[in-house]
C-alpha cells in the first residue's frame, strides 16, 4: 500500500479531511509501541524521553533534511507480550513507516512478525538479544550492544583483573537474563573456570537459596556474574553481602538505573557493561546538557541517549534514501547505514544481521556514582555465538 493510500483511509477512518499540514511525502510516521506502564517501564520510559528530544529538535529544524518532519503514534503496550502485538497490528493498519518495540526482546519478538509481513522496519529500543534479528527476519533491527558481546567485553575485564573461578546466576524466564551463559563461555574460553551456576524466577525476592550455594563454594569465586534487574537485582546484592560474600559482582545493562546507585555499600565496586559514558565533551555529554534543559532534571541513565540514538539512526536512513520514506526503502538504507554518530556511540549496520556495532562502556559503582572502567573492544574471536532460544 502506498503511503498517501495508508493516509487516505487513516483520515478516513478517523473523520479527519486532513491528517497534517505537511503533504504525506514530507512525513515520516513512527508507530511507537513501547512499555511505558509494568516491568519494562524503568526501560523504555527512558528511552522514550530521549526519543521525544530528538524528534523535537528535528522537527524545530523543519524536520530530516529540512523538509521531512517526523510524526509518531504512541501506544502503551504495558510490558505485555500479547499487547505488543495488539498494538503494533494497529499501529500497521494506521499507516506508519517505521516500528518502534519494547525493550526486551521476549515482546519484540511477539510483534517482529506482524512487522516482517507487512515489510515495515522495526527497531527494539533496547533489547540486546543477539538472536532478536536473527529471529525477527531482514526487518528487525536492535539498537543496543549484544548480549554476547557483553559478555565478552565483561569477561575480558575480568580475566585481566586476575580473576581465575566464576560464578554465574542466570534466569532461563527472558532471553536477556541468560547473558550470563555467555559470560561463561567466554569466561572458559579465556581460560577461566565456572565454578558454578544458580538459575532464579524472575521477580523473585528470595535468593537464600543461591545465596547459600555461593557461601557454599570453598574459595569464593573470584566473580559472580549475573543480568538480574529490578527488581531482582537489588534483592539479590543485599541478600549476597548480608551473608558476607565479598566476590566481584559484574552486571549488565540492565541495572543501568538510578536504583543501583542507590543501593549504598551494597551496590558499592559492581561493574557492569552499559552502552556508553559522558566523558567531558562527547557526544552524550552534550546530549545529557540538552535533556537536562528540555526536562529540567539530569539525566540518570544511559537509556536516554539510546533513545536520542534511534532518532539519529531514522534520520540517517532517511537521508539515505534521498527522502524516500517508503518502508522497503527505509529497511534498505537502514542496513546500510555505517558510522551514523548518536548520543551514545557511533552505529554500524553494513554487514551485520541487524544487531548493530556500537561501543561497549564498563562501569564501576564507586559511592553511589558511576565510574568509567573502560571502553575496551572485545576480541572477535572470543564472542560466543548468538544462542538460537
């Protein structure tokens, strides 16, 4: 269906003789269905205040290259999978040009058919499954560093840490959470040793049972490594140092929230990888200045900018097609797209499967801030491949 047709029946339907002010060509329309309400909020609420920045600060410019200005239709899909797909079938009937998904990738996937049938890109806002495009066909694209890649940067630092033993705790309930099972295979391939494994429900609150296995382990392991999030995260970390377990606790992206920094002496010295830093004069600096001036509070997570990514990452393609905003078009040039600068890194898509190349950031909770460890690029031939769930 061409767009002006898809803008016809949307005015149509909604008793509306004309949809905008701009001719439909001059128009990208992005189908937001992101979880602003349940479990994945503390995510995509974030993301999508970023998101919000950059379309606004085109849109002030007369839109992509002046002349094409962005609108959006936002759904919440509450953090539920058959909603995701509620959602994102009527977000297609609606007309859009581009889709934009929840964050994990278990209610991406949900929706990634209804996207690849009807030929329409859709991007998670921050799921880090490798296996999310893989899966989700040529039009699902992520927007976050892979879990396997991760794992492998977190295993890396670890190993040059001294570390020799490992512990992983992983849930089996999302695909996300079994990131840890990458860090062991990377952890082994470097030549360390996993000396043990818990696995746990997510939302569970209870962890005296891993906990106790942990304390069980005759040294501690050097490090124990786990992708829980809130709120399974800050339950497990008290619980572990309550029981005076002093491991090296190395997370993930998922715990890249103002929570974990409040956790006080029992967050204190976690690492975890995340998808990037403001260090003075880089681009998410500046990004964080302006969130800062638009919202009238700092910005507290790097989920932020990875909004603000997004935004760069369509206009990019936009760009590349000459203004096209057909979809087939749109999914081509986003494939293609090499070197895009975003708040948070620089982005490649040319020559992946749609997870994309970005920077890797290591963090350390140092007295209830965040430190900046490294930014190291994994060796290739240490990144596990992807796990087909």
């Amino acid at each position: 269906m061409t767009r002006p047709l898809r803008t016809a029946l949307l005015a149509a339907a909604l008793g509306l003789a004309a949809p905008s002010a701009f001719a439909a060509d001059d128009v990208l329309t992005v189908g937001v269905a992101t979880a602003q309400t349940g479990s994945l909020a503390v995510f995509d609420g974030p993301v999508i205040d970023g998101f919000r920045l950059g379309v606004e600060e085109i849109n002030a410019e007369g839109g992509i290259d002046g002349k094409i200005r962005i609108e959006t239709i936002e759904k919440d899909v509450r953090s539920d999978a058959a909603q995701t797909s509620i959602a994102v079938s009527e977000l297609i009937d609606e007309g859009v040009d581009v889709l934009i998904l929840p964050c994990d990738a278990d209610p991406a996937f949900a929706a990634s058919a209804l996207a690849s049938e009807a030929k329409i890109p859709a991007f998670s806002t921050c799921a880090s499954s490798p296996t999310l495009p893989l899966m989700g066909g040529d039009f699902m694209f992520a927007n976050f560093p892979g879990d396997n890649v991760q794992a492998t940067v977190s295993a890396g630092w670890a190993r040059e840490e001294g570390a020799k033993t490992a512990y992983v705790l992983y849930s089996p309930d999302t695909q996300y959470t079994t990131l840890p099972l990458y860090f062991a295979d990377a952890f082994k391939k470097m030549g360390g040793e996993v000396v043990g494994e818990s696995t746990y429900k997510i939302g569970q609150q209870d962890f005296s049972a891993e906990v106790t296995k942990i304390r069980s382990i005759e040294p501690e392991p050097d490090v124990i490594m786990t992708s829980a999030y809130e709120p399974d995260f800050p339950a497990f970390i008290r619980q572990l140092r309550a029981a005076g377990v002093k491991s090296q606790v190395i997370g993930s992206d998922g715990i890249d929230s103002p929570t974990t920094f409040s956790l006080g002496e029992a967050s204190d010295g976690v690492v975890f990888t995340t998808a990037g830093h403001p260090l003075d004069g880089s681009p998410l600096a500046a990004f964080n200045e302006k969130f800062a001036e638009k919202y009238g509070r700092e910005s507290d997570t790097v989920f932020n900018g990875i909004g603000y990514d997004l935004v760069k990452i369509l206009e990019a393609a936009v760009e590349a097609t000459g203004g096209d905003t057909d979809s087939q078009a749109l999914r081509d040039a986003i494939a293609g797209l090499e070197g895009v600068q975003g708040a948070t890194s620089v982005i490649t898509y040319k020559g992946t499967t749609g997870m994309p190349v970005r920077e890797v950031t290591l963090i350390r909770v140092k007295d209830g801030k965040r430190e900046l460890v490294g930014q190291p690029s994994p060796d290739p031939d240490m990144i596990p491949e992807p796990r087909m769930q």
